[in-house]
C-alpha cells in the first residue's frame, strides 16, 4: 500500500510565477489536510478537504492561495504569483475517516518549493 | 497566544542513553498530545498519541506522559540507538483535524 505521494519533491519558481503542488492521499483515503513548514517553525495547518469539497481553509492566505481535491486525481495546491515568503516545505497529509474519529494523519514527503 | 516549545537546543547523546525531549504549550487545551518523528527530506511520522486524562503511553523504547496541569509533555527514547537520530515534533490535537505543531527536537545518537 504505497503511502501519501507528493510531487515535485522541488520546485524551484522566480517570483510572480505560478506554482502547483500535487498530492496523492493513500489508498482508501478520502480526506486531505495540507500544511506548510517555514524554515525554523513547526507544521502550519492550511486547509482540509474532501472529495470536491474543502471543510477548512481557514490556514490559508487569503489571497494567492487556492486548493481543491477532484473527484477524480490528486489533490493541488496552487499559489499564484509567488513571493520569496512563500518558500517553505508543503506537506500533505490524508486520513481514511474524519479527523473527529481519532484517525492518524499521514504525511507525505513534502514539497520544497524554492522562490528565487 | 498560543505557544509550543519544544528543547530549544538540539540534543547529543551517547548511545544506550536516554534522550528525553520535552513540550512546553500555553493557551492550548489540547484533547490529544502526538508526537511524530521527522528525518530530513522527509515528511513527519506518526509515533505515539496521548490523551488528556492518561498520564503515561508506551511504545517499545518510548515513552511519553503528559501533565495538562503543567501543560507539557515529556517524550522519552530508552537505550538509544544511532537510528533513533532525527528530528522529533510534538504536535497537540484538539480533537479535530488542525494539528498544531511544535518546531522540533533535533536528537542525535553517537555510537
């Protein structure tokens, strides 16, 4: 049973660019949460969604910042018109039951996104 | 506002020694307390899981309590081995899906 997949593993963008982050959950799994680490600081929850729906994206910059989890493939995580402060690592985790239900959350390796 | 610090300072110990981390919170009333484990380039791992009304969980070499009067949590890795090195986050749970992360503990084991 392969775990979260996440990809790129780097993506390197020049600022005002675009960049898209995918994330596969693990089989079976039907909700996402994704969260952003800085450089020093912990894991920032972002948003959380389910198929075609997002729950939460109270973690989430109001502008720039969009996510949305089709029905059918990945989950994406787009921020338009990058800044160098949006250098960080993404992580994507997945769980096969809402949260409330005590459900573990599992990570996927991340995305180390570079903005030059 | 809310707070959670874990060992500022990275930790070295030598191996078959105990390492024990450390999770101070403030203006938090976490449900759960988790600890993850985290190697560089990788994403976190789940490790262990308390609640609020038990005082101790083990796992193996690990051992974690947590004081909701103190407001921390202690993590402990018995007889430690050079593969137990890496980074060690503690994150607390309020029984729903936003899991708030402390920075981490960076721990290495010499042999």
């Amino acid at each position: 049973n392969a775990g979260v997949m996440q990809n790129p593993r780097h993506l390197v963008r020049r600022r005002g660019q675009e960049a898209r982050l995918r994330c596969s959950p693990m089989k079976g799994h039907s909700h996402v949460y994704w969260y952003r680490q800085l450089p020093e600081e912990g894991l920032k929850f972002m948003v959380y969604l389910q198929k075609e729906n997002i729950i939460d994206e109270s973690g989430m910059p109001k502008e720039r910042f969009s996510a949305e989890f089709p029905k059918e493939g990945p989950s994406i995580l787009r921020i338009q018109q990058v800044v160098r402060g949006d250098s960080a690592a993404y992580f994507c985790a997945s769980s096969p039951k809402p949260r409330e239900y005590q459900e573990t959350q599992y990570f996927g390796p991340g995305t180390r996104l570079l903005v030059l | 506002s809310q707070k959670i610090e874990q060992n500022s300072e990275a930790l070295n110990i030598q191996e078959g020694k105990t390492a024990t981390l450390t999770c101070n919170y403030t203006n938090y009333s976490p449900a759960y307390l988790q600890w993850y484990r985290q190697d560089p380039g990788r994403g976190p791992v789940f490790l262990l899981l308390i609640r609020e009304n038990e005082k101790e969980k083990r796992k193996e070499r690990l051992k974690v309590t947590f004081d909701t009067t103190l407001k921390q949590s202690l993590f402990h890795i018995t007889a430690s081995q050079p593969a137990d090195s890496a980074t060690y986050l503690c994150a607390l749970d309020n029984d729903d899906y936003k899991l708030s992360f402390g920075a981490g503990t960076t721990v290495t084991v010499r042999a």
